[in-house]
C-alpha cells in the first residue's frame, strides 16, 4: 500500500504520520483521559458511543477491524 504524507517535513510530524499508520484505523476510549489525550492528538476524530449491538454498531466494528 502507498499513503501520501502530507504534512510538514519535519522529524516529529513524519514520525507521527508513520505511527498512525502502524496502529488500527479506529482506537477504544476507555477513560476520560484517552478521551483527553485523543483531543491533543487531532483536531478530528469520530467517537461511537452506545450498546454495541445493532447496524451503527455493526458498521463501527467493520470499520474497526479492517
């Protein structure tokens, strides 16, 4: 697979980039504070929130484990 790295040439922002690419596409918020560590790692994520059961859930889980 080849990603386009879009970002400033820098060696913390590559380093970055190339961490999220090693981790599973979507990550489990436990605690308040993965919620709040999240927060300082992107300006933008999704959040599922609710049983896990049903399509969303079904959808959610899909996406997860891709």
């Amino acid at each position: 697979m080849t990603y386009s790295y879009e970002g400033d040439r820098n060696r913390d922002d590559i380093v970055a980039f190339a961490k999220r690419l090693l981790g599973p596409p979507v990550g489990e918020l436990r605690t308040k504070g993965d919620f709040e560590e999240a927060k300082t790692k992107s300006e933008i994520f999704f959040v599922f929130t609710g049983e896990p059961e049903g399509p969303l859930w079904d959808t959610f889980y899909q996406v997860k484990f891709f």
